[in-house]
C-alpha cells in the first residue's frame, strides 16, 4: 500500500477545485417524493453500516443527508459484519479475541519477519516513570526499531488504531517489517504541526514545507508511540502495564499530532474525491466509533487521517465553508458556493466531526475560514483543554498565570505531581501573560481558564464524555473506566485499585462537586441495584441515556442538594402519596391541571425494594409537552420533609426541605383530555391506578441521600478540590 504524497504545489493555494461529486444524493423523483425510513434502513444494511449508526443518523441528521449518507458504501473495506450487533447495546463488530489474535500483514500473501522494540528498554524507561519513544532505523541493512525516553523537546507523533485492524500485537512488542516500512512512510510525508504554515510563497511556486517537516528538521527517522510497541506485554510487568496505560493521556496530548489508521480510511482515495464523502468516512469510521480511539482523538492537538494516498487534518486544512485559506490545495472536490444542498451536507459533516472531537475544549482554531483567533504560546501550541481543562489543572494554570514567582509555582505544580508534559506549555503561558507587550487575547486565555477551573466546567466535561462514549465500544468492558479516568483527571492506576466495575465508577462519580441530574434518569446498569441502598442511582458505565449539563446537583456530605428556586423551569415536581411498588400508574395534579401516564424503568423486582409511601415524582420539562412526547424523570422515596404534615392538608405547604432517596427512574408523557377519560371509563383497556399529585413548591429544597465513597483527595493530580 503505496503513499503517494506531493511536495510542491505550484497552484493557487486558495483555488478550490470543482471536481465531479461520485457520491450523490438518492433523490429519484424529487423531494416530494423521498424514500420512507425503512428503504433509507435497507439502503444502509446493503451497503454494510451497522445498525447502531443506522439509528443515530436517522435521529440525528436531516432527510438530505440521511439520503446522502444511505448511498455510502462500507462493504468490503475490512472482514467484519455487523450480524450480532442488533443484539448488543452498541457495535460490536470490531471487537477482537485476544486468545487468537492474528497481526496482520500488508498483504495477506507478505510474510515478511518482525521487528521488535528493545524490551528491557521499554520496561526501564517505563520504571523511571518515562515514556518510551520508538524510530525506524537500518542498522546493517537490516531494519530496526530504536528506542529513547520523551523529553521535554521531543517531536513524535503518537498513532491511534483500532486493534482489529491488525495492528495490534498480544504478545511481543513488535510488529511485521511491511507495517513498519509503511508507517515510517506515512511519518515523513505527514503535513506540519497545527499552528505553523504549511505554505511557502516563492512567487508563483508554493512550497509545502509540511510535507518536508522530518527531513529538514535534522532528524531522518521521525520519533513516534504507539501501544503495540511501547506497552509492556509480559504478564509480570502487568504493574508497569497499567503505568503506561496511566500516562496515555498525556502522551497524547503532548505529541505533535496523532496519526489515524482506519482499514477503511487506509483504502480511500482522496483524488477527486468530494470533501463531503471523505468526512463521512471519518465521522462513522470504525475508528470514530471506539472508546480507546475517541479518547486517543479528543486529547489530540490535531488528529490526522491516513487515506490511500494523502494524510488529512481536516480541522486546520478545511474550515465550515470548505477550503481553508493558506491551505496546500489539492485534488479534492469542494462544493459550489450556490450548491446549497451540498453545502448543507458537508456543514453539517464537518459539524459532526468538530463534536465528536470536542474541538472546542482543545483549539483556538475557528471554524470559519481564518487562521487563530488567538496565538497561544510555544510556537502556536493549541493547550489540549480536554485534559487541562479539568477544575485540578486549570487551578494550577491560573495560578501560574497570577504569580510573578515562577519558582515558587514549579514547587507548587511539582508538590501536586502534576503530569510532567504539561510544565513546558505552563511556563511559555506564564512567560506569555507576564510579558509587558501582553495582548487581551492572551488575557482572555486566563478567563477561559477560569470557567473551565469551575464546578461546572468540570460537570460539563464529564456530561459530554458520558454522552460520546455510551455508543463506544470496547472489547474488555473494564477498559472504559481506565478511559473515563484520562479523560476526567483522574489516575487510572488508582481508579483501577477498586475490586469491582461498579465501585470503580462510584468512586469517580461522588469525586465530583457538581453532577448533572439527568444521572437520575439513567435507565442503564447501576451500582448494586438488587439491594437496598442510598447509591442505587450511581451508574456502572455509561449509557445511552442522554446526560444534560443543567440542572445540577451539589454533592454536600451525605446528601446531593438540588435548589428548586434555580432549575423550576427545568423540572416538574410532585408528591404522590401511598405509591406503592414499581407497576405502571397515572397521576393527576388539579392545581396544575394536568395528567401524566408513568412507566418506571427498571427490571428489578420491586417488592422486596420499594415500599409503600409518600413518593417524589420529578419530570424533566423540556419545554414540550404535548401528549406524544416522552418525558424523563425519576422517583423519589420521600424520608423526611419539613414541610405540611400532610400533602392533601396544604398543598401551598410543600416547602422547606425535602430529603429523598433515589428509588427508579420513570418515563411519562402527558395524557390529554380523551386519553384520560378513556382510561377512567376503561375504553381502550385495563384501567391504570391514578393517585392525586401535589405541586412541591419552588421554594422548596431538595436533598437527595447517598453513600458518600468518593476517591481520596491525594490520588488527583492536583490537591485543590
């Protein structure tokens, strides 16, 4: 498998050529007559998508470019099928079996030897608490692989992949000497870090000093990591195993960019291709749809996707419109600018692409057709704000950024053991916000620091990593709290130390200050649910219910707090008394006027669990509540509230504090008029038991009873929460 890379461009760098479009949109007779759901579901199933990505693309993109995406074929790109993924909750077609994994040759006819890292290298690096570097050389005429420790100057590209591709390696650090060859190939043709110009004007001839960025820079055997050959495999290095595994988020997020090799993304051309096809092929590659890899992509200053014959970045080589300016231009098919159908499909794949990588917690790059909208230091260095932009490090930059004793702030970062790659960026900050010629941009670099060093900016994070990585898979299910604890902050090793999946998450969970409410509604696997217990609402691992940033709780010693005064547009909540067991039921609120039908969402027997008594019923109000909308919510055991004695005494009493132990969480949606005298009069079937629900008042305050288990505060990397 060939690269086939240009140097020079002699064209306009801002020419945008209009090549034929391959891919067009399945528009037979017109709008009006577009095809239904179901043959856009066929269409999919024949050209080989998976069934999951059939579903979120129909819930999430509109009819032209469902319409377009049916047409893509994925078939024949890899030996998967999706034929027992319809059974599980996510794709499971990359899944791999480690007991006979085989790694893969470029051809399946090679049989080229191996090459292998030094292991005792790898292993002494990995003790001294380093991280081990790997280059291609030739020694003797013979390839081979040498191995060095990071330091704070070096320049490597870290490489994401997805194991069942075949470029993994179970039991040696080593890989075959074509897959080698290739990926040196691929190195030294990779475009320049983000941040610099990948142009050089010399009249009418434009130099791509990017694809030249490893010869001229003194070093001929570009420095790279990746897992296969940089991760202990021997099972008595396991300890050392999870060490390297601890410090993946910072070398991803230290590398100068991170190189994506996706089997279907390795045999596309990009030559004449339109832009729109490429950025579907990236957004549902198998690559995109795995955990270990979004994590891999979302701590990237710049993830670059290896196709057939080119190496693509397209957040700093395209912008929203198409083309970015300075930009090398190259063979690919941009849409006309009077093309609005086109033009809609390609915004809204290069919007898809930008979310799923979190751009905006990581880039001061826009999306519109501009370079920076603001320089960062250390030569255009985009701060990887998925990691630091966590509460515990954003504190240490801020007051970096406030001190004018650097020293005393190295003992500081050093006694919070921070992550080591991250002291170069603090100090070029520092230097950069204390220099005399100190612009307002760099200034606002502090304000952004500040929302992100916030309770909510860490909740934020948190609500979008859940949300990404529920319809991720992995093929070890412990591995997705290892991937939670990089994304998050956290020490894996230490999060791991936990005997058990649900007190790994539960430690992680009570860690935060402020947690989005929505966690009450979740519907998937939850910590020790058949008993109970005050934690029966904490989640085991994401799911696909769908986590929102507000409202909030605050978790305060032995009760999360929730403010009605602050969210009463956010939430409906009633008192319901003597609700007994989990059975599907109405209520009926005569001050508001209105009934819901609910259905609790739990499979645990309720007999044993939830007793009789005064309920809380919370429904999340999402400004639409006609009869065919599903609303979220939960139920609520009430234990104390300080309030009316009794509900149907004084409704207008519902005040003061109410505590309250997570029971089940509900679906409801508003019966109209008809529905509700039906089910009275039992027109359309068994009659569903009503029950009187009382208004809780706004007024009132809400303590929500846990089990307080959270990580030791010396285990973050910083001891400031």
């Amino acid at each position: 498998m060939s690269v086939e890379l240009s140097l020079l461009s002699c064209q306009d760098a801002d020419q945008e050529r209009k090549v034929p479009h391959r891919l067009q949109p399945f528009l037979p007779n017109g709008w009006n007559q577009l095809p239904d759901n179901d043959q856009y579901s066929r269409q999919f199933v024949e050209n080989g998508w998976c069934p999951h990505q059939i579903q979120e693309i129909e819930d999430s993109y509109t009819t032209e470019v469902v319409s377009y995406l049916s047409n893509l074929r994925r078939n024949g790109f890899r030996r998967i099928d999706h034929r027992s993924c319809g059974q599980s909750p996510r794709c499971v077609a990359s899944n791999v079996n480690m007991d006979n994994y085989l790694t893969r040759h470029i051809r399946s006819d090679c049989q080229c030897p191996t090459v292998g890292t030094s292991y005792d290298h790898i292993i002494s690096i990995i003790q001294s608490g380093g991280v081990p570097l790997v280059s291609v050389v030739e020694v003797g005429g013979h390839m081979a692989l040498h191995v060095e420790p990071r330091t704070a100057q070096s320049r490597y590209t870290a490489i994401s992949h997805v194991w069942s591709d075949g470029l993994g390696n179970p039991s040696a650090n080593a890989l075959p000497h074509c897959q080698l060859k290739y990926i040196a190939t691929c190195l030294k043709n990779m475009p320049r870090k983000t941040g610099e110009r990948n142009v050089l004007g010399v009249g009418p001839v434009l130099i791509d000093w990017g694809r030249q960025n490893f010869s001229t820079s003194g070093r001929s055997s570009p420095l790279f990591w990746i897992d296969t050959l940089c991760i202990p495999v021997r099972d008595r290095d396991r300890h050392l195993r999870l060490q390297a595994i601890n410090q993946m988020a910072s070398i991803y997020a230290a590398a100068v960019q991170v190189l994506v090799l996706d089997a279907e993304l390795q045999q596309t051309r990009t030559n004449h291709i339109h832009a729109s096809e490429l950025l579907a092929r990236i957004v549902f590659s198998a690559w995109m749809n795995r955990s270990w890899t979004y994590q891999e992509g979302v701590l990237a200053r710049a993830c670059v996707y290896q196709f057939a014959d080119a190496a693509i970045d397209p957040v700093h080589a395209w912008c929203i419109s198409g083309h970015r300016k300075g930009q090398p231009s190259t063979n690919i098919g941009f849409h006309h600018p009077q093309d609005d159908h086109l033009e809609r499909i390609y915004t809204a794949l290069y919007n898809s692409h930008w979310e799923k990588l979190h751009q905006n917690w990581k880039s001061s790059w826009p999306k519109s057709n501009r370079f920076f909208s603001r320089n960062l230091p250390w030569e255009g260095f985009n701060a990887p704000k998925a990691v630091l932009g966590t509460r515990n490090n954003a504190e240490c930059i801020l007051n970096v950024l406030k001190s004018q004793d650097r020293d005393e702030q190295y003992r500081e970062l050093e006694s919070t053991r921070l992550r080591r790659n991250r002291f170069r960026f603090l100090v070029h900050l520092w230097q950069r916000y204390h220099a005399p010629e100190t612009d307002s941009a760099t200034r606002g670099d502090v304000e952004h620091y500040t929302t992100l060093a916030s309770e909510l900016g860490r909740v934020r994070q948190f609500a979008y990593s859940w949300n990404e990585l529920a319809g991720r898979s992995t093929t070890m299910a412990d591995d997705i709290h290892v991937i939670i604890a990089n994304l998050l902050d956290f020490h894996a090793d230490t999060v791991m130390s936990y005997h058990d999946r649900q007190h790994r998450m539960e430690a992680m969970v009570l860690s935060f200050q402020l947690l989005p409410f929505s966690l009450f509604y979740n519907t998937g696997p939850k910590y020790d649910q058949h008993r109970q217990h005050r934690n029966r609402w904490v989640p085991v691992e994401p799911s696909k219910c769908y986590l929102t940033t507000s409202p909030t709780v605050k978790q305060c010693p032995e009760a999360a707090v929730l403010e009605l005064v602050d969210v009463a547009k956010e939430l409906k909540v009633f008192l319901v008394e003597d609700l007994d067991g989990t059975k599907s039921f109405n209520i009926h609120s005569q001050k508001k006027g209105v009934t819901y039908s609910i259905q609790p969402q739990t499979t645990v027997d309720g007999e044993d669990l939830f007793f009789k008594g005064t309920k809380c019923i919370v429904l999340e109000n999402s400004g639409f509540d006609s009869g065919n909308m599903k609303i979220r919510g939960a139920c609520f055991r009430v234990t104390q509230h300080d309030g009316a004695e009794n509900c149907r005494a004084n409704e207008d009493a519902l005040i003061g504090n109410l505590r309250l132990v997570f029971e089940f969480p509900i679906e409801a949606h508003r019966l109209e008029a008809r529905e509700h005298l039906s089910n009275i009069l039992e027109i359309d079937g068994p009659v569903l038991e009503e029950y009187e629900a009382f208004v809780v008042s706004s007024s009132c305050r809400i303590l929500i009873e846990y089990g307080f288990q959270c990580l030791p505060t010396n285990y973050y990397v910083a001891d400031t929460y």
